[in-house]
C-alpha cells in the first residue's frame, strides 16, 4: 500500500511539474511582449514554485560513509567509523513512517558526524526497514529482540541513544537488559504517553482501535507511513498545506531556502511501512492504556520494570516539541533508579531535538563528550540478566 500511495502521488506531482513548465514557458513569452511583460516575473515565479514543490518523491541516501554489520528481523546495524575503537555509541533512529537517516540529515545536522566528531568510540546506527508482508505479526518484543541482536553482535555494552519511538524501545531494553548498557541518552520520546499536552495522545485515546485496525487492513496487515505523516500533517493542518506552500512561494528565488526545504521533503515525504501488529501494540499498549510507566508491559516473559534502570541518564525535550511535550519524557526519572540524571530543554520543535543545527552544536556536542569521559565497567554478559526487584533509588539531577 506504501508503495502504491507513493506511486499515486509521484504521478500526480510529474503532472503538476508539466503544469509548472507551461507557465514558466508561458512566462517567457509573456516577457517577450512589451503589454504582458509586467506579469512575466510572476508566471515564472509561479512555474518554479510549482515544479519544486511537486518534486518526486526520493529516497535520501546516507550522508557519511558506512557499512553493514549485521542484520536481523527488520533492522540492519551500520557502522560508521573506520578503524575499530571499541566503547560503541548505538543511535536507535525513531519509527514513525520514515525512514532512518534523519540521524544522518545533512551538513551540520548529523547526528552521526558529531558523534564521530566529539565521542571517543565507534558510532552505529540500528536502521529500521520497510515492514513487508512478511512483518505483518512483527511485534514491540520482536523489535526488542532485533534491538538485542544488534547489541549482541558488538559484544560489548553500549551507550545507547533513542530518539522518539527509538526512545521507548531504548528504555525497554535498558530495563529488561541492565548490564548490556552503559549509559542511556533519551530525546523527544514518550514514557509516560498521558503526560503533557499532546494532541497525538489525545487522537489515540479518542478514536477507537478499529479505525487503527481499517488503517492496517488497508496497508494489507501493515500500517502505511503515508498514513502516518497524514496524521502528523492534520495536526497543524494550515501550517501543512497552505504555510509551508506560502513560505516556499515567497522564498522560490532562494537558493538555500530551496534547497533546505528540497532536502526535508526527501525525508518527510518518503514513506515507509510499519508492521502492523506493532503498530496496534504501541496504540493500544502505550497510547491508550500507558502501560509502560505503569510498569504493565510483558516482554521476553517478564515485566519492564523501569526501576531496573541505574546507569547515567540523559534527557533531551524540546520546548516548542507539540509531539512529544517535555513531560512525558521526563517524567521517567521518577521511576528509574539512576543516580545520575541530566536534563535539557533544546529551543526547538519534536524533529529539530534530532537534527537542528542550534540543537546538535549546543546540546548533543556536550553530552556526546560527557558520555565518552565517564570511567564505566566493560565486562558484557551475554546471558539475559536477573529479572529480580531493583529498590527504587533516589534520584539526583546534575
């Protein structure tokens, strides 16, 4: 269904780009006339504004080098420094109907590139793939598993870093798998669902699991991402569909504007499917019933406890961040058990916590060197640890 949507819209805007080049021809034959030259400008302004924002639909390749390590279930493990330097930084990119490299945006917004510039360890990145038909029944727990696979793969404990949906999967693994990690760095990413002022919480807890269920039917047992960012965008509905148009109009003559806006739409309209049992998990588990700070969520056969979380913590929020509120991200050092906790507020919204050029040279540089400074054991038990009761420790915030 993903592709076929896709297919339909690249259709639709190759026409739109033909309706653009008949008026920026029809612009400069009007410029060739002394009684119609004064419209000319705008009939091509008009034509240019039509054709970019009518570009097919791309996929956006990685920015920095790297390659395969491992793959397993859905994921594939990338790494990106050459020479081996042990003390790996894992980077869980969210899941949302896009696809990954939004931790690799571009120049000056990478994630990656700082990472490799200001932490002292080889850099991966869990890349999440389409779900096919084969990912119909894939699940939180399978994604879990995959998540562990790759840990495993390194042999060592990580310094994990989860950003939105990658966010709560990182705490889940924390929890579940304490030893395998050194420290945990969270941004913009929902632990307790019902905290905050959230107008996605607020769709999930209104509308009933059978339209999520349609949704799914539709996309043939997964949820189409095109599905998702349809809901992202109805959410600031003028802003999506007649803001973003009047800024790109007003700025057609500005090549780095352009440019900027060429390379988000790349990312943000390039959809991609999830597993749709997942997808009804995560909304009926963690939208609607909040389970995960309730501390009700199963997985491999045991509770997440939350508790069971000690090592280093690290929250990033954003203050203009409309889908992920600041409280329902740090809300989670109340139930950990780490005594160690950074908070911080980024000046921006839910995306640029991951790649906004302010954001990534004032707040990720810091923490990036903070992490790779911190004197943590490296022994790695490939076992799966005790599940017993951790008491909840009391909580400091550096």
């Amino acid at each position: 269904m993903d592709s076929v949507l896709r297919s339909w819209e690249n259709c639709v805007r190759g026409g739109m780009r033909m309706v653009g080049d008949m008026y920026q021809f029809a612009g400069a034959t009007m410029g060739m006339n002394y009684f119609t030259a004064p419209w000319a400008e705008t009939m091509n302004d008009f034509g240019s504004f039509l054709k970019e924002k009518n570009t097919p639909i791309s996929s956006v390749p990685w920015m920095t080098e790297n390659q395969v390590v491992h793959s397993d279930l859905k994921v594939v493990l990338r790494k990106f420094n050459g020479k081996n330097k042990g003390n790996p930084l894992l980077l869980i990119p969210p899941e949302a109907g896009h696809n990954s490299q939004i931790v690799d945006y571009g120049p000056g917004q990478s994630l990656v590139q700082c990472a490799l510039d200001h932490f002292e360890g080889d850099v991966y990145v869990v890349e999440k793939l389409p779900a096919g038909p084969e990912h119909t029944n894939y699940s939180i727990e399978d994604c879990i598993r995959a998540l562990d696979s790759c840990v495993q793969h390194l042999g060592q404990p990580v310094h994990l870093v989860g950003l939105c949906q990658g966010g709560w999967q990182s705490a889940m693994y924390a929890a579940l798998f304490t030893e395998r990690v050194k420290t945990l760095t969270l941004a913009g990413a929902p632990i307790d669902f019902h905290a905050g002022d959230s107008a996605i919480t607020q769709m999930a807890q209104t509308l009933p699991m059978s339209f999520y269920q349609s949704l799914v039917d539709m996309g043939g047992g997964c949820m189409p991402g095109a599905s998702i960012v349809t809901g992202f965008k109805l959410m600031n509905a003028f802003d999506r569909f007649v803001g973003d148009d009047m800024n790109l109009f007003a700025n057609i003559n500005d090549p780095i504007y352009v440019e900027r806006y060429r390379r988000f739409s790349q990312w943000y309209q390039f959809t991609q499917p999830l597993g749709g049992r997942m997808y009804l998990e995560v909304v009926d588990q963690l939208f609607k019933q909040n389970q995960l700070i309730k501390g009700q969520v199963k997985m491999l056969g045991r509770a997440v406890d939350l508790s069971r979380i000690y090592q280093p913590l690290y929250l990033i929020a954003g203050t203009k961040d409309d889908i992920t509120p600041s409280p329902q991200l740090f809300a989670i050092r109340d139930y950990v058990s780490s005594q160690v906790i950074e908070e911080r507020l980024a000046e921006a919204g839910h995306i640029g916590v991951f790649m906004a050029k302010n954001v990534i040279k004032d707040v990720w540089t810091d923490i990036f060197k903070q992490i790779s400074k911190l004197n943590l054991p490296d022994t790695f038990d490939i076992s799966i640890p005790s599940l017993g009761s951790i008491r909840h420790g009391a909580v400091q915030t550096a």
